[in-house]
C-alpha cells in the first residue's frame, strides 16, 4: 500500500456522524505527540483494487485504518487485503 505524501485531516471530508466526532478528537493537537500523522479520507491501492479508508493514523511505521461505515458499504472478499 502506497499513501499519499501528503497526509492531513479536513472536517469537510467527513461523511457521517461518527466520522465528525472522531474527527475532533483526533485533530485535537493535545490526544497524540507531534510525531504522529492522521489524515482522512485517504485513497490508496492494494491488489483487489482502489479504497479510501476514512481515518488513518502513521506513527513511524506502524499504520492503523479507521472504517466508520458499516458493513453496508463493504464486500467481504475484499476487506480481507
């Protein structure tokens, strides 16, 4: 998986509820140490196709996916990479 260099977080790419409340505590300069990138609505490509992940957290080389939707707007077969 390739991300984009440019990682950030705008309020006006949340698309639901739950996308909006996460939003304002992980853009909250106070809840992780400076070294640590979020962004949202962050595109990328695997082997089953293009996604868009709703919240993603980069520390170091560790990266941590946050889905908010639900299971409505998933195909199980390709969750699974």
């Amino acid at each position: 998986m390739k991300l984009p260099q440019t990682i950030s977080l705008d309020i006006n790419n949340c698309e639901s509820i739950i996308e909006d409340r996460l939003f304002h505590y992980i853009s909250n300069p106070d809840f992780f140490s400076a070294d640590v990138k979020t962004g949202n609505q962050i595109s990328f490509s695997t082997s089953a196709g293009t996604f868009r992940i709703d919240f993603i957290i980069l520390y170091k080389k560790i990266l941590i996916a946050i889905e908010c939707d639900g299971s409505q707007y998933h195909i199980p077969s390709r969750d699974l990479y």
